[in-house]
C-alpha cells in the first residue's frame, strides 16, 4: 500500500471552507488503485489551521496516474486560495506494518 500526505496550513479562520473544499471534490474516489482519503485538522494551532491530506492508494503508479489525469487537474483548476499560507508539503509512505483492532474488525 502506497500513502500520500499533503500538509495545508491555512489562515485562521479558513479552515471550514478548506473542508468543504474537500468535501466537494469526489472524482478521486473513482480513480482505479484509490483506497481511501483522510482529511486530518491538527489541534491547538492559534496561529494558523493546519491540516494534513492522507490517501491511500494500491501502488505509488495508481498514485501518479491519478495526478497525471484530467480529473485531478480539474479538481485543482483555478489555482491555490488566496487563504493558503504557502505550498503544501508534501510526503510519500510505503505501509510497513499494519494492525487492525477488535473495534475495525468487526464492521
């Protein structure tokens, strides 16, 4: 399993209309070798709103030909929110272990 992170940090005060931002989009869900998306708000951060995209994808390829498509650059058309303090960050993992819980398990 391959993870992609993005680290948003925003002006106080945005971050509500960065969530709905990502609540809008949906095309990734389509998108062949996508597993999941997560959209974390880290707490305590007075000076800014701070949040980290997580997906989950098959393999990195499924990962790169999502943001080689059509669908990603619309997704992203228009170019960053003026709210955006500076560029993302972004990361990539490979999953080395994983355990599930009892709770997980029995969905």
């Amino acid at each position: 399993m391959f993870i992609a992170t993005n680290r948003i940090k925003v002006k106080t005060g945005y971050g509500d209309t960065l969530e709905s931002m990502f609540k809008a989009r949906g095309a990734v869900q389509d998108h062949p070798g996508f597993i999941s998306f997560e959209l974390w708000k880290m707490r305590n951060t007075p000076e800014h709103e701070e949040f980290l995209v997580v997906t989950h994808w098959e393999t990195e390829e499924h990962h790169h030909a999502w943001t080689r498509s059509d669908a990603f650059r619309s997704a992203h058309a228009g170019g960053p929110p003026d709210f955006l303090l500076g560029p993302g960050e972004f990361h990539t993992y490979d999953v080395a272990h994983r355990l599930e819980g009892v709770a997980r398990a029995a969905e």
